[in-house]
C-alpha cells in the first residue's frame, strides 16, 4: 500500500479513536520492538520517522558483531524511513492518553527495501508463493511462563502466587482451575487483545508450573506474525500491572519444560482458495508431501531460526523435564513425539504443524524459515521419509544440540540464503556468532560449584 493510500486511512483512524501520540514500531532480529515516539499531527503531516539500520545487527545483549564478520555491512549506518502498514495499527489499551501503535516497513531513502528487516524477509517468501498461485496459511501456538519478579539475574525463576495465595508445586497440564488462579490478569489481556483486535482463540494451561500457551486463529502469516509480536508486548505489560512477569525464554526453569511456538502450516490455491495440501478424496496430495519432504531437508539448516539463542537448545534436550519438546523432523499423523505432526483434520483444514520453534524466536522469522524449507521441497519436489506411526524419540536427536553446530548448518546451505537474502543471512549469522561469543565470557555458577575447588 503507497502512502497516498495510506494517509486517508490513518487520518479516519486517528480521528475514530482521537490518537494524540504515535508509536512507530519496528521488530529487530529477536522480535524486540524498536522505533520512535511521535504526536498525532506531527505524523499525519508527513512526519515519517527514521532509524539506522544498524538496528538489524544489534545483538540481544545491545552490542555489535566484529567488523571481519560483518563484511555483508554498511559501516555508514544509512538511515532508513519507517512507512506504516494501514492493516498493523493498533491502540495502546493501557496507555493514559489516546495511543496508537503501527508497525513499519523499512526503506532507504533511495526506495529500496531493508532486507535484514525480519518483516522483510517474511514478505520475500510470501511473494515466491504468490508467483506460484500459492497462498501460506499459518495457525501459530505461543507458550510462555508466569514467574515471580526477579531482578536478580543470578537467582532462579519461581512460579507466581495465585489468587489462593499459594505457587503451583506440579505438573497441571490443562486444569482450568490452575487457569482461573490468574484470572484478573487474563481478564485483563482478553480485554487488552480485543481492543487491540489480536485474534486470539484459546487459552490453556500447558505442562509447566505457571506455564500457559494461548492459540491464534488461523490466516495471513505476515498479520499473524504481527500479531503474535503485539500480543508478547501486551502479555508483558498486563503481566507486570499484576505484579509479576511473563516470560517467552525457551527454557527458564531448570525442571519445567521448555516454551514453544508451534507453527500450523496450510496451502491455499491462490484462485480457488482450495487447499492444495488435500486431495478430492480426502488424501493427502504430492504437493504436501513434497512440503513435508523440505522441511525434513532444510529444518536442520534453519534452526538458528527457530532456536536462536543458546537457551533455546535446552528446551531441545530429550531429558525427564523436556516435555513433548521435539528433537527430529520425523513426522507423523496425530503423533507428538515427531518434529512435524499432522492433526487429524477434514480436507479442507489438512495442514503440519511444526512444533520445533521456541517461544523466544522472532516469528517473522520462524515463519519465513518454515515456509522457505517448505518451499524448496515443492520446488524440488522432495519425498519425505514415512511417516513415524509409534514413538519418535527412540530414534535419537536429528538435529544440532547448540547454536554453534546450527549456525554452521545455516552457513553451508546455500538454497535457504537464496530464499531469504544472502545478505540477511550472513548478518544473521554475524550477531549471533557475537552472542554466542559474549555468552562464553560469562562463567556460571555450575562451574563456580564444580570446578572451582576439584580440578
């Protein structure tokens, strides 16, 4: 949508909700939000904020990889304009003053894309879809953890106190009553999301103390992963206005499971909205074959996307707390114990659920590696291996047990750099080398217990 399409659209929606301040939202590479703070008329006059795109190698901890890794950079830091999409403007519910939050595409001045923004990268794959008469259809499921306030960095998570006045002591996975201890506060994020109109479908109570997933409806994968990003803010916030905080690290307790985020993947014909994953008869089709066939190909070399931080591969370790976390790309009907599970469904709803991202990855980017990996199997039309009927996990761990080991993978795949941009991709591998780096100058406190006074 241009800007002369835009403006008439923002004007009537700022008038509808009386908007005096803006909150011009960017997503960097973890999925934190970035951008400026602006008034309402400054804006609609023409005031398009701008921001170095040096925000797109900025690592989690606020640093910067080494210039020798970094040889895909601008060392000028260019600036970039932040246009907004008239379909991600949301209110800020809690916010004292009429609020709106949009989020922005990234251009340069010269009119060119910024191709290591994460929204981005998401529409580069979309459109290789569309060339094709294919429309992606997402369902995403987002777990995350209640936890006490901890300023502490050095002292472990522990679940919150309820509304009973006491802390979840085991697993209760489902129970509505474990649910209901938090009620104020998911009241209050129901009421939140609807005013943000986020579409969120169920709430559940998953196998972690404190720990809860909520379920989106499906649809257009770059609006669901808009929406996802929102709605990790709002839960934030409503969390911390009840007086504890809500997590989305992959593993943040030692003896809970990890947090996921499963991604539910369909395929429309772009002409007849019929989904070409299902034939007539209700059979599954070669396409969603060769759809499953390269995300067994490709999972493995894309997992710095899904599992992006070095604890994320904790929440991947087959271990008595691990849960139902993943450790293959076998895949499966109705079957849990696979990487890539096929609900039992009408043809009209045949899909794959990819259950290998974590909760803390960017889903942007979670949704353009998925649907890349996919992609390349109908391109390349690859058969998948049969599918797993009994347990998967006996079959051992198919995929890297560390970001170093991952980040490998994605650097020797030349296919997946095509797709989502050569020069996305090795920045992406430069920040998180530098993460990975950063982490290995702390020493924890295992090592202070185990070491210190027996080697």
């Amino acid at each position: 949508m241009s800007n002369r399409q835009e403006q008439p659209l923002l004007n009537d929606w700022f008038q509808n909700y009386g908007i005096t301040e803006v909150e011009c939202l960017v997503s960097d590479l973890t999925g934190i939000l970035k951008g400026k703070i602006m008034p309402a008329g400054k804006y609609l006059n023409g005031g398009r904020p701008r921001l170095p795109d040096s925000i797109f190698i900025q690592t989690v901890t606020g640093g910067y990889p080494d210039d020798e890794d970094i040889r895909f950079w601008n060392p000028a830091e260019r600036d970039m304009e932040l246009v907004p999409d008239a379909k991600a403007i949301y209110l800020v519910p809690w916010a004292e003053d009429p609020t709106a939050q949009i989020i922005h595409d990234c251009f340069y001045l010269t009119g060119e894309p910024v191709e290591l923004a994460p929204r981005y990268v998401l529409k580069r794959v979309l459109e290789l879809y569309a060339a094709r008469g294919w429309t992606p259809v997402i369902a995403p499921e987002v777990e995350f953890y209640l936890v006490k306030t901890n300023t502490d960095s050095d002292y472990p998570l522990e679940p919150p106190i309820g509304r009973t006045g006491r802390q979840e002591s085991s697993r209760q996975s489902f129970s509505i009553d474990a649910v209901n201890e938090f009620d104020p506060l998911f009241e209050e994020m129901y009421d939140y999301c609807e005013a943000m109109n986020l579409d969120l479908d169920t709430l559940i109570h998953e196998e972690g103390a404190g720990q809860m997933e909520v379920n989106f409806q499906h649809g257009d994968p770059l609006a669901l992963a808009d929406q996802v990003v929102m709605f990790k803010r709002t839960l934030r916030e409503t969390a911390l206005r009840h007086g504890m905080y809500a997590t989305f690290m992959a593993k943040p307790m030692a003896n809970e499971p990890g947090s996921s985020m499963h991604i539910h993947q369909s395929l429309l014909d772009a002409k007849d909205g019929h989904n070409v994953f299902a034939e007539g008869d209700g059979q599954t089709s070669k396409l969603f074959h060769h759809f499953i066939g390269g995300l067994q190909r490709y999972l493995p070399s894309v997992m710095p996307l899904l599992a992006p931080n070095v604890n994320s591969y904790r929440r991947l370790m087959r271990t008595e707390t691990s849960g139902s976390a993943p450790i293959n790309v076998e895949w499966g009907m109705d079957n849990r114990t696979v990487g890539l599970r096929v609900p039992v469904s009408g043809p009209e709803a045949t899909r794959v659920e990819n259950r290998l991202a974590g909760a803390d990855a960017n889903p942007y980017l979670v949704m353009a590696a998925s649907l890349a990996c996919g992609y390349l199997g109908l391109l390349e039309r690859l058969e998948p291996r049969p599918p797993v009927t009994g347990s998967a996990w006996s079959g051992g761990n198919k995929l890297p047990d560390d970001i170093g080991p991952a980040l490998d993978l994605l650097h020797d795949c030349q296919p997946l750099a095509d797709i989502l941009g050569e020069r996305f991709t090795h920045s992406y591998l430069a920040v998180k080398r530098a993460e990975h780096r950063a982490y290995f100058q702390v020493i924890s406190s295992w090592e202070r217990e185990h070491l210190l006074l027996r080697v």
